[in-house]
C-alpha cells in the first residue's frame, strides 16, 4: 500500500489540494466503516503527503455524518504521522477578523452523541488531552502564515458545536461571555482520535465571518461568505505547501507515544476480536 507522512483534511471550501505531483486515489476500508471520500496521494513540495476532503468531493456530508474514525484511522493505514486540519470558522472576537488564520490551542465540546474514540468493546484507553494541539506542527504552520502574508492569530479557543444550524444569538453571546474564540463544527473528535491514533494534529482555522452576535451580521450576505470560502480556500494552498516544506523529518513531541501509559485494560483480558481490530493502533503496546 501506499504510503504518505503528512496528512491534510480539507474542511469546507478546500476540496483538492493544488500542486499534489503524480497524485492518485486510494480507497480504504476500515473495520469503522467507509472515510469521507477516497485519500488523494501523492507529492507536495517533495513530500509524501495524503489528502482527504472531510465533507466528501461536492460537500456531501453534514459535521453530524463525518465518519471520523474512518478518516483518522485510514491516515493512520497510509503511515501519516502529522495532521494539518483545514476548517472554516465563525470568529467570536472583533479582533479574529473574516480572511485571518487563527491556530486554536483548546478545545470546548458543545456537540451530543458524536463517537470520538477507537476505544472499548473489552479495551478501556484514557489518553492525556489538556493540551489537543500539536504544538510543534502549531509553530510550522505559524510561520507559514506569516511567510505567506495571512493574518494569524496563534492560541486560542475553539468550540465545537453540534449543527448543522448555526447559533442562536443567545449561544453566540454565551461563547463570548465564556471567553471562547472561534466557533467550528469539526475539529474536536478529530483532535481527541487523532491522539489516540498518536497523530499530531493542529487546526488551521479559517475565520469566514463573524458569527450572530456581531451587529453587522445580517448585513452579510451568502454571496460574501463563498467569496471569503474561496479566498480562505486560496490562502490555507498557500500555507499548507509552505507547512509541508518546512515540517521537520523527525518527531521529538510526545503525540507519537499518547498510549504508552493510556491503556487500563489487563492485556490478558481484552478479547482477540478487539485486539484484532485495534492492532494498527495498540499491537506495539499489547505483544
């Protein structure tokens, strides 16, 4: 099989990846189901690098239907070891403008019965999450946005909401009082697998407007929101490619090694059929 070291998933408005050389589809199976969309691998900036639309080709998929699992656990399968997660966000600060970049360093889940572990079924795993984001790929992708002349706002917290609906003016307000930062609907479970699958993993934030507690929201128009898409989508090519330039070979973080003190479970007493299916990710550690 294939194989690639970076991963990238492309949140709304970033479907393909320009400059991938000598791409190609691979459509992985999972024992959690089909991913999004087919990987498209191939080189970028001399790295082997893996593509995944988190929406599906055409936007097909609502946050609430995104398979997770399936995406985490098939970049996993190709060998990717760092995640660049694109997403298009609401800004709840006056100052995280629409077109800036800001790279959240937290996470707050407001979103109800999505799954977000690989774990259970005989195999209890508690990983340490009070810090989700890789910040070593954080620090790429910081000095890629000011290589490549985007506004970025390092730190910060992102909240996850269920939708697809977005917020009542009451929640937006609430999110502010909170202290929280950017409003998304993706990247929490994908984070908390990420970690498990010990992937590092860090969110490009894509501020695309301001969300309903600003007083000129309604003056917004849909024409506006798809122009800032696009020119959002045009912007994270630009940081991505320079990203994947400029990630280090090796890892000296702590997210290749997330489990070596996170299973609980006796390894005698874990049942052959979840060891079986978990191998890929716990096999090193149950021998």
């Amino acid at each position: 099989m294939a194989k690639a070291e970076i991963g990238i998933i492309g949140g709304s408005g970033l479907y393909n990846m320009a400059g991938l050389e000598r791409g190609r589809e691979v459509r992985l199976t999972t024992p959690f189901g089909k991913p999004s969309d087919a990987f498209v691998l191939g080189r970028l900036e001399g790295r082997q690098v893996a593509f995944l639309s988190r929406h599906g080709r055409g936007h097909r998929l609502m946050p609430s239907e995104i398979n997770f699992r399936a995406n985490l656990y098939g970049m996993k399968k190709l060998g990717v070891t760092r995640i660049i997660s694109v997403s298009a966000v609401g800004s709840l600060r006056e100052d995280m403008r629409p077109l800036d970049v800001v790279l959240p360093s937290q996470f707050f889940d407001r979103t109800q019965g999505r799954v977000s572990t690989f774990f259970g079924e005989g195999l209890v795993a508690h990983i340490s999450f009070a810090d989700p984001i890789c910040s070593l790929v954080a620090d790429v992708l910081a000095k890629s946005c000011a290589a490549s002349g985007v506004n970025c706002h390092r730190g910060g917290i992102y909240v996850c909401m269920q939708g697809p609906a977005f917020s009542t003016q009451a929640e937006s307000n609430a999110y502010r009082a909170w202290g929280m930062d950017v409003i998304g609907m993706t990247n929490l479970q994908e984070a908390k697998l990420a970690r498990e699958a010990e992937i590092c993993y860090a969110t490009l934030a894509m501020v695309t407007d301001y969300d309903c507690w600003h007083p000129d929201h309604d003056a917004v128009t849909v024409e506006q929101i798809i122009d800032f898409l696009n020119r959002n989508a045009q912007n994270a090519q630009k940081i991505i490619r320079t990203a994947v330039r400029l990630m280090p070979k090796e890892r000296d973080c702590k997210c290749g090694a997330a489990l070596a003190h996170a299973i609980i479970t006796d390894p005698k007493k874990v049942p052959p059929r979840t060891k079986k299916k978990l191998a890929l990710l716990v096999g090193k550690y149950l021998k």
